[in-house]
C-alpha cells in the first residue's frame, strides 16, 4: 500500500509543481512590466532633482556587524581552536551579513541610473515589493526540493498565508517593526552576555546543563561562551534562570542567598517581564495599526467613487435619486471601465484615433489626469447642479467671512460718522 502512497504524493507534487510555475510565470509577466516602468519613472524624476546618486551611508551599521562578527569568530577560534564551529561562523557572515549586504546596496543605490544598477533595482524591488510573487517563488523551490526531501512538502501548508488577509497582517506586523525588533534582539545579545559574566564570576558551581542529574554527573558550564549559549537555550525562553541554575537554600547559601535573589530577580524582571511584553507591545501596535489601515481602506473603497473622489455623503446631499451612488459608483464611474478603455487606446492604431480618443491620448503622454471626471458625473451635469470639494468650501466659507468683515466693517464706519456729524451739530 505504501507504494501507492508515493505515487499519490509524486502525482500531487508534480501538479503542484506545475500550479505554481504557471502563477509564477503570470505574475512575472504582469509584475515585471510595472516594476521595470515605476523603476524608470523614478530615474527620470531623481535624475532633476537629486545630486547625489549613491549614499556611502547606507553601510555604516553594516560595517560595524561585519567587523563585530569577524573579531567574534577569531576569539572564538583562538579560544577553541579543536572545537569545528564552522556552522556558526557561516551563520554569522551568510545568514546574518550576505541578506543585510543586498539591502544596504538598494539603500546604497539611490537612483539606478546604469544598466547594472537598473536591473539589481527591478529584481529587487519585485523580490521584496511584491510578497505574493516572492512567496509563490519560494513555495516553487520549495515544492523542488520536496522531491529529494518529502519534509519539505508540508511547507507548501504555508500557502494559505497568500489567501488569508488577516495572516497576511500578522506577517507584516512582525515584518514592519523588523528594526526595532532587531534592536530588542541585539539587547538580548548584550543581556545574555552581561548574566553569563557575573554569573560565571560569582555563581559558577551553579549553572548546570540538566536540573535533574544526580550530584556526580552534573555538567555545568566554566567559560562565558558556554554559560551564554546556555542562557538562550534554555534560560530566555523561559524568562528565568531557574532551568539553567541549581537552586540556593538559604541556610547553606553562606552569604550568597540573597545576591542570587538579587541575580534571578533582575534577569526576570529585565528579560521575562520588560523585553518580552516590549516585543508583545511592538507586534500588537503594528497589527492594530495595520487593521486600523485596513478599515479606513474598505470604508474609502465603500463610500468614495474611485474614479472622480465624490463621497457617498456629498452625493446624497445634492439629491439625485437616480442613479443612486452605488450605481454612480459601479455602472458610471465603473473603474474597469476605464482600464479597458485605457487598453483598447494602447492597442489601437493611434491612426485611427477618433477626437475624443486623440485628445485622451495626449493627455496621457502629458501625464495629465484631466480627461478624468472629477467630483462629476454625467448626472449631476444633467441635474445642473454643482458639488465643492472641501478646498473650494473652506474657500468659499472664507469669502463669505471676508464679504462679513467687510460689510460690519462698512457700517461700523458709517455710524462712526454719524455720531461724529450729531456731536458736531450738538456742540454748535
């Protein structure tokens, strides 16, 4: 039966191979073009207003990690020169160093003004400004691998995170505060290495690799190295010291019950308490603040026409009954519509333009949107009626407060007058 078993999962692993070339394929042939025009777009607009075309700045915090990852891995195999820690030093410059590098070099490239910086630009940013392609990338590669490797098969489970809005959220609100995450992570760094220190120095005979072996066998940890690894293993999870420290009676402490006291506390409140709910605090802002941005984007897309920015409320204020906004929105301004007629310019002769075509096609190469009804409709011109945009209200209102001032103004002045011409009349 088993044998039936493999051939199911290569039959669905070649379907599922093929499904994701096909969108992967599909999103190159629609991503690519808009990545490539917005790219070139914003070289032609920096190339007049930006002098400078690289920023050397983009490497300074680089530098330093690299330098403090080099100086680590040559301690560490000064100080351990028989142990093979090959792995961590391929961590240390590949995993942490090579993905930072690609993107201190976008940062570096400010405007991708040769045919080298033009094409690191679009590869780029459709790697990583455009998450569905990325991601369809991976769970392809992904899909390859699960041929050698049936493990990696169950990472094609991840997929649902391209089809659920609010999954999609949860990545992103890890992702956007990324920096200070990273941050939080480099004071976890400091912190584990500061507690191994003083620990070492003060409570050496009281670390231990396994709480629950016997007196004889017990392993503890003698350099600060091995005492920090300890503490992220098993200590940082926990929030505590007590899986990686014997705990201390206080009548056999002989003096040290209460630095140890003093020792635990700190690392509980400082990493258990305080970093954990900062970490907490960073995610669950983001994600609210994501969600917020969601709301007001469906309330926008709801009850605001795309096409000419008329509202829902301005709409009915002027008292057209028919077609209501909904059909304003979806039948007169259609946005589809527009895009198809966008298309059919752009695969048309423009030989054969007729007038009204010809006049929408300059405007495009001018880059100008008014041949777009704006806060109009055909409608609202029927109905003779006229709906302001808030700049041309507060405009008007301000006019209508001048015009106020100055009339009061007027009148003022002319009972000024008046008085003055009675107590002439009076004095003689």
């Amino acid at each position: 039966p088993w044998n039936y078993s493999v051939v199911l999962t290569y039959v669905f692993g070649i379907i599922n191979f093929l499904g994701y070339v096909t969108i992967v394929g599909f999103l190159g042939v629609t991503e690519i073009p808009i990545i490539t025009r917005q790219v070139d777009e914003k070289v032609r607009n920096d190339l007049q207003t930006i002098r400078e075309y690289r920023d050397p700045g983009a490497f300074n915090a680089w530098g330093v990690t690299l330098m403090f990852n080099i100086f680590f891995i040559l301690m560490h195999k000064a100080n351990y020169p028989h142990l093979d820690a090959t792995g961590l030093y391929l961590f240390l410059v590949l995993g942490i160093n090579l993905p930072w590098t690609v993107y201190c070099c976008r940062q570096y490239v400010v405007v991708p003004n040769t045919p080298h910086t033009r094409r690191f630009a679009i590869v780029y940013d459709l790697a990583v400004g455009r998450p569905f392609f990325r991601n369809h990338v991976l769970l392809m590669m992904w899909s390859v691998q699960g041929f050698l490797n049936s493990s990696y098969f169950t990472l094609m489970l991840l997929d649902i995170i391209n089809n659920s809005d609010m999954l999609a959220d949860i990545i992103r609100s890890i992702v956007r505060p990324l920096p200070a995450l990273g941050m939080i992570f480099y004071t976890f760094i400091i912190t584990v290495i500061i507690f191994a220190t003083f620990g070492l120095q003060n409570f050496e005979e009281h670390f231990v690799y396994d709480e629950y072996d016997d007196d004889e066998s017990v392993v503890g940890c003698h350099n600060v190295v091995s005492c920090s690894w300890l503490i992220f293993y098993k200590g940082v999870p926990a929030g505590e010291l007590g899986d990686v420290m014997d705990g201390v009676d206080r009548k056999e402490a002989d003096g040290q019950f209460l630095w140890r006291l003093l020792f635990d506390l700190c690392f509980f409140i400082w990493v258990g308490v305080l970093l954990f709910n900062i970490i907490t605090g960073l995610m669950l802002d983001t994600f609210a603040e994501l969600r917020e941005e969601a709301g007001t984007r469906d309330d926008i897309l709801t009850n605001q026409c795309f096409v000419c920015g008329l509202t829902r409320a301005s709409y009915d204020d002027v008292g057209i009954l028919s077609p209501s906004f909904d059909q304003h929105k979806e039948e007169d301004h259609d946005l589809w519509n527009y895009v198809y007629f966008l298309s059919y310019l752009r695969s048309k002769d423009s030989t054969e333009y007729s007038g009204v075509e010809s006049y929408v096609d300059d405007m495009l190469n001018k880059q100008d949107l008014g041949w777009v009804p704006s806060r109009t409709s055909f409608a609202i011109q029927n109905s003779k009626v006229s709906i302001l945009d808030e700049d041309d209200i507060e405009g008007h209102i301000g006019e209508m407060i001048d015009e106020a001032v100055g009339s009061l103004t007027k009148s003022i002045g002319a009972i000024a007058s008046r008085l003055e011409n009675l107590e002439s009349k009076m004095d003689a």
